[in-house]
C-alpha cells in the first residue's frame, strides 16, 4: 500500500475497484503500451499498441516485439539495451507513411524482469525540431540517435514530470538536447534547475562526454577566472607551475553547467562571452587560444533583466546565454506532482536508508497544502525528516509538524484569552493547554514529546503537574 493512488481516484466514478481504473487509464491512454517479457515477447499490449502495430491484439500477444512493430524495422536489440542497462532508453523512429515515433523503454520488475514499452506519435515535436535546427541530415541523424535516461546520478533518483507544467519543462529540455545552442534555465530555488541541466547533457548526443559544473557564485573572483579558463604555465607567482585546464576545457565534448550565472563578476562576463561568440578560450597567460567543443546551459534563480537594468549584468551576455530558454515552474504552481513527488523520494529513501514508509492520503493532502518555498528541495527535507523521526510504517497527518499539520489553529486559544496579570502563571496556564492539545491530538505522550520537540520525560512530569494524565 502506498497511499497514492487515492487523490487520484475520481469521487463519482463508476468504476468500483483499483484494477478497473487502471484498466481504463492503460486502455484510454493515447500513447501505445507494451508490457514485453524480458526477452522481447509481447504479454500485453493496450488499444493504442495494437493500432500502432496495425494487428488485432490476440494475434500479436506471444510474437518477438521487433517482428511486429513498424513492419520490422524495430531493432530487438533495444529491448537487450534495456535490461541490461537498467535505465531508461529511447529511440525515435520516422515511418514510411511520414509520422515520428517515438518509443521508450523502461525495465520493471513485475514478478519477473519486464520491459514496458510507451509508444508516442511525436510527429509535431519533430516538427519543431526540424523548425529550430533545420532538417540537414546531421539533424536527421541527431534525432534518429535521441536517447534519454531520464535520471539525474549521483542519486539515480528519477525526474518526476506528472503535471502538464513539468511536461512541458521536459519537453522543451529535450527540444534543446537536439541542438548545441546555449540554454539559460530560470526558476527559484529547489525547483530542479540542476536536475534539468542534466538531463539535457543526457538527452543529448553529447551524453558520453563530461558534464561540469561550476558554481559562479561559490568561487571569489580570482580563482574562478582560472577555474574557468585555466592557466598557462608559469602564469603567475603562487600558481602551479604546471598550469591548470579551466572547466571550458576540462568540458571538452560535453556540457559545462554555469549555476548561478547571475553572481558571475562583471569582468568575466566580459571573458565568457569573448569565449561564447568567437569559440576559444584564453588561458591566464597563455598566448594563444583553445577551441574546446562545449556546450553552455546556464542557470539562475535571479532575475537577470532587472540585473541588466541594475548594471550588474551585461545585456550582451544575457543574449548570448538566453537563446534557449527555460522557465521552471515553482512547486506551488505544480502541486498535481506533489503525490508522485513523495512516492518517489520514499522509494529512493527505502534505498539510501533501508526504511520503507507509506503515507496515509490524509498526510499527502496536508503536504500538499504546504507552500514550500524552497521548492521540490523542501519537500524532500520535510519527507526525509518523516521518514527518519516517524516510527511507525506509515505516515499520518498527526506525524507532520504542528506548524505544517493546521498552522492556523496551532496557537492554543490561551494566548488570546491572556488578560494582563501575572506573567508566570499565565505561562503555566499557556504551557498546560499546549500540552493538553498535543496529547489530544496526538494521543501518546512519545508522539506529543516528538512534535513539541522535548523529552517524553518532560512531557510526563509536566502531564502530572498540570494534572493532564489523570
Ligand atoms: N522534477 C523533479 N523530480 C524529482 N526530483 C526533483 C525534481 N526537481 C527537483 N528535484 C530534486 O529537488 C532537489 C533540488 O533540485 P535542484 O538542485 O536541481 O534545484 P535548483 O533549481 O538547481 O536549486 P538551486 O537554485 O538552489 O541551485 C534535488 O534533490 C533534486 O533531485
Ligand atoms: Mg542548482
């Protein structure tokens, strides 16, 4: 039992159980799903799938996936690709009677090791690819090779894109993987500027090269400008004497992540884009350029054109780095993904700590209702404080904080009944009616002691000088 399915489940439908709905979600769905066996054999297969495959269901069930879909022209080999990499791979496909196709695997384990693919009608995507870049046969080939893992490592942790905000953000990321453009991404802290950033190195052709980070905000200038572009040999008193590769370099065939653009110092803006418009950069002290292959993706959570018009930031640059743009959204206007959110940070914190933890609906909606605004890093904080202090398997609203479980109400009526007087025996009376309430609401002096932050042996001293455990 996970919990999440509940706010899923629509109030007045007629469908009586769970695997009702989910036959109707898999049947109605518009993209084709293929549940294949880990060796390539189709087990099940919804309407759309078979309408991809032109046959009737019954007489595809059994066959080898490449032997039916697209009239042959599916490599088996993608399935192999599949299993063994334990990720998800996808591969587009141009058919003869002009539609793109996008299709992706994901391995499951279902009892066994299963592949489930998802088969999409990308024809309009493709057009707008081909719009952005041209349809020149490098783009063509581009395309065709489009693969993304859509996982972000170290932590492996899936990117979780339910809400139409957050699929157009994906979208538009695998848009930009297609090209070598620079991509500016924009949002406020916590929403996943880095996840993003990362899956547009994965998404593209450039994935097998490095990704690099380097904070702008973190290095006192001096040192950034070498970070950045290295230096020569002997550049200066102090230095190695060796020189250094910058990050532009060290980057060479893959993505260089410029976090926090906004706190990059005047002066290297200058450098950056000398780098950005003429390709080469100059190491401190070297006396001739390099041509590194590098693709930029830039992130910030300022806003850049009221830094332009402070000064602070060079309109030039802003110009160069914003070709490609991407907004994304705060989690207050996406909670729809606040549910799939939280089952994913409790599936990765049952790996990391070997705890496995539900959560009762109750408690999502109560998560839900929170304003967060640091964003999808918040929530994890507030699911993996849960999921270490709660001992119980499941979560439920009474576990959340008191500030977060009905912050209104939270103020005992004691504090506005408090008439002038004597100040300690008003706190007493305060003290004994907070303490009155928790153990009302949370039932068990251990459960109160943990939400008021204090022993249970305080709370049960206190209990019987206020008289409250009688
Ligand atoms: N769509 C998502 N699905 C799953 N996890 C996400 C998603 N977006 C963000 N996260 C997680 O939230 C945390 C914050 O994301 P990230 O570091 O990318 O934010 P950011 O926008 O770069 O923040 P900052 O501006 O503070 O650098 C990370 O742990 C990340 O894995
Ligand atoms: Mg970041």
């Amino acid at each position: 039992m996970n919990g999440f399915d509940r706010p899923e489940q629509p109030r007045s439908s007629g469908l009586s159980g769970d695997a009702e709905l989910l036959e109707a979600m898999v049947e109605g769905a518009s993209e084709g799903l293929v549940l294949l066996s880990a060796g390539g054999l189709i087990l099940r297969a919804n309407h759309a799938a078979s309408k991809f495959i032109g046959q009737d269901r019954d007489s595809i069930i059994g066959r080898p996936i490449q032997a039916v879909l697209f009239k042959g022209a599916f490599e088996g080999s993608f399935i192999a690709e599949v299993v063994a990499s334990h990720l998800a791979v996808s591969r587009a496909y141009d058919l003869a009677d002009g539609r793109s196709v996008l299709v992706q695997g994901r391995p499951v384990v279902a009892g066994a090791a299963r592949v489930v693919l998802v088969i999409s009608d990308v024809t309009s995507v493709k057009q707008l690819v081909n719009l952005v870049q041209g349809p020149a046969g490098e783009a063509q080939s581009t395309w065709a090779e489009m693969r993304c893992a859509e996982r972000t490592p170290p932590d492996g942790a899936p990117v979780v894109v339910r809400s139409a905000a957050m699929q157009a953000v994906r979208d538009k990321a695998l848009q930009c993987a297609t090209v070598d453009s620079p991509v500016l991404l924009r949002g406020e802290t916590g929403t996943g500027k880095g996840v993003f950033a990362k899956l547009i190195h994965e998404a593209s052709a450039r994935r097998s090269g490095p990704f690099c980070v380097v904070n702008c905000g973190a290095i006192p200038e001096g040192l950034l400008e070498a970070e950045l572009f290295g230096y020569a040999r002997g550049a200066f008193t102090g230095a190695d004497s060796r020189g250094k590769v910058g990050l532009i370099e060290l980057a060479h065939a893959g993505t260089l992540l410029l976090d926090e653009i906004g706190d990059l110092p005047l002066g290297l803006q200058v450098k950056l884009l000398r780098f950005l418009e003429s390709g080469e950069v100059w190491p401190v002290g070297a006396s001739k350029g390099k041509r590194p292959d590098v693709r930029i993706v830039a992130a910030t959570n300022r806003d850049v054109r009221q830094m332009i018009a402070e000064g602070s930031f060079r309109k030039d640059l802003y110009y160069r780095l914003n070709v490609l743009s991407i907004h994304i959204p705060p989690l207050r206007e996406h909670p729809e993904d606040i549910p799939w959110l939280v089952a994913t940070m409790l599936e990765q914190l049952e790996r990391r700590l070997g705890r496995r933890k539900g959560i009762a609906p109750d408690a999502l909606e109560a998560i839900g209702r929170l304003p967060f605004p640091g964003n999808v890093r918040e929530l994890w904080n507030v699911v993996e404080s849960l999921v270490v202090t709660v001992p119980s398997e499941i979560i439920e609203a009474t576990d959340l904080p008191v500030d977060i479980a009905d912050a209104p109400d939270a103020l005992p009526a004691a504090t506005r009944e408090y008439d002038g007087g004597d100040l300690r025996q008003a706190l007493r009376k305060l003290e004994a009616q907070i303490l009155r309430e928790a153990l009302q609401r949370y039932g068990t002096q251990s459960k109160a002691a943990r939400h008021l932050g204090v022993a249970q042996a305080t709370i049960a001293r206190k209990s019987k000088l206020y008289g409250l455990d009688a």
